[in-house]
C-alpha cells in the first residue's frame, strides 16, 4: 500500500478503526436493534475495506480485477447508503403517517430526477463516466436528503440528536464527494494528471470525519421508536411541541394521512 502515499494510507487505516468503533458503539449500546440498516452499511465498509486491501496487495491498484471488485463492491455500499438513510428518515417520521408519505415521495423525486439526470450527462463522456455517475450518485443523495431535512425543519419535526448527527454526516460526506469530484475533473482537465492521492485524501478525510462524529454521537442509546399504530404515543408527540407548530402539524398530517389514506394504513 505504500504507493498510495503514507497520508492516504494512514487516512485508509484510520477510517478502518473509527468503523470498527463506530460498530462497537451499535453493538455495545443494543443501538444496531434501531438501526440493523445503517449497521449493515458500516459493517460492509469494514468488510469492503478488507476486500480491497487483499484486492490490492494481491493484483496491484490499476489492476482490471482490482478496478472491477472496487467498483462492484463501492455500488453494494451506495445501496447500502440509500437503505440506511431512508430508515433514519422514516425513523424520524414514523409517528406522522401522512408526512411520511410525503417524505419518502420527496427522497424519491429528488434522487431520481437528480440522477437521471447525471446518468445522461455521463453519456456525452464516456471516458469520465464512472467519475460522472459517482459525483451525480453523491449530488443526488445529497440533493435528496437535504429536500426532506428542509422539510422535517419546516414543520419543526424534533429530530434526536444522534439521528441529525447521521444524517448530517451523509450529507456532509456526500457534498465533500461531489465537491472533490468537480474539482477534481477540472484539474485532470488542464493537464494535471496526479490528482488521484489529493482526491483520496479529500474524500477520505471527510469520511474519517464524519465517523468521529458518529461515534461519538453513538456513545448514547437511541430513544424507543413512537409507534403509529398506537394514537396516545403520537398524540403526545404532537404536544410535546409549542401550541402553534403542533397544530400545524397535526392539520398536515391529517391531511396528508387522507390524502394518501390507503397507504397511511399499510404503515
């Protein structure tokens, strides 16, 4: 690994052991119960990264095998990435029926449309395509997640702090992806060719950061999850609010549960 540079390699290292304690915190705290989807996205980054050293150090970094396992195994963990995220959200939402309905509409519209998109764009440049999809993949989930944290803080939904915690975090990482990318692309462009390392540093070091913040914020247990089906659990999350806003809320949810009443009550 000492071709990557004594920098990326020591970043590569340390974001292996902040995922480890970041599982160790979902583990010890029973946190992985709330949240099994964003435990398998972190546990498939530690296995991914143990794939990918073997990968390298047995066929080498630009190897067509090494090229082909990376990117095979980086679209299970950008899968993975969606799932975890939508289950924070619906974490979030899952006492309002109706809104969440909304949410998930809004994920989905926003993602899509962001990505369709880039994937037509990459087309018209089929040697940066990979690069392409990758930045709009980031641009899109981070399009997306920002349209429906605007939303829940429109309605002024509360948000436990260890769930704003991985959720910002998907986010930051994202915007730091796409950022890294473009800027990236422009240097390769006007003839810099060795902009590899300073891509993996960026995007490394913003990942190492956003596992210390998850890590951190997962040294405390998650609350128990407000059931729906149970109106005197939502009923009080309604009025733990100012008067004004719960009422607001109240009205929109009721509106939005008939509205979209058939899948209010699969819920």
């Amino acid at each position: 690994m000492a071709y990557l540079g004594k920098y990326v390699q020591f970043l590569w290292e340390l974001s292996v052991a902040l995922q480890v304690a970041v599982v160790v915190m979902l583990l010890f705290n029973g946190n992985f119960r709330r949240i099994p989807i964003f435990t398998a996205y972190i546990m498939s980054n530690v296995c991914q990264a143990v794939a990918l050293y073997l990968t390298y150090r047995e066929f080498g970094l630009r190897s067509h095998t090494s090229v082909t396992i990376a990117w095979v195994s980086e679209s299970a963990t950008l899968l993975l990435r969606v799932f975890a995220t939508s289950e924070l959200v619906r974490l979030i939402l899952r006492p309002y029926r109706g809104i969440w309905a909304l949410g998930w509409r809004v994920l989905a519209i926003a993602f899509g449309a962001v990505f369709t998109f880039a994937l037509v764009d990459s087309w018209h440049n089929l040697l940066w395509a990979i690069v392409l999809l990758d930045r709009g993949f980031h641009l899109a989930f981070a399009v997306a997640l920002t349209a429906c944290l605007l939303l829940v803080h429109y309605y002024l939904i509360p948000i436990h702090p260890v769930y704003r915690s991985l959720l910002a975090g998907f986010c930051f990482y994202s915007c730091m992806v796409v950022l890294a990318n473009t800027i990236g692309g422009q240097i390769y462009a006007r003839g810099n060719h060795n902009v590899q390392i300073v891509w993996q540093m960026a995007t490394m070091g913003a990942f190492v950061v956003v596992l210390a913040v998850w890590a951190a914020a997962l040294r405390r247990p998650l609350p128990e999850p407000i059931s729906p089906d149970r109106p005197e659990e939502a009923e009080r999350a309604y009025w733990a609010m100012s008067p004004q806003i719960n009422e607001r809320l109240r009205l929109l949810n009721e509106q939005l549960s008939r509205f979209w009443k058939p899948e209010a009550t699969r819920s």
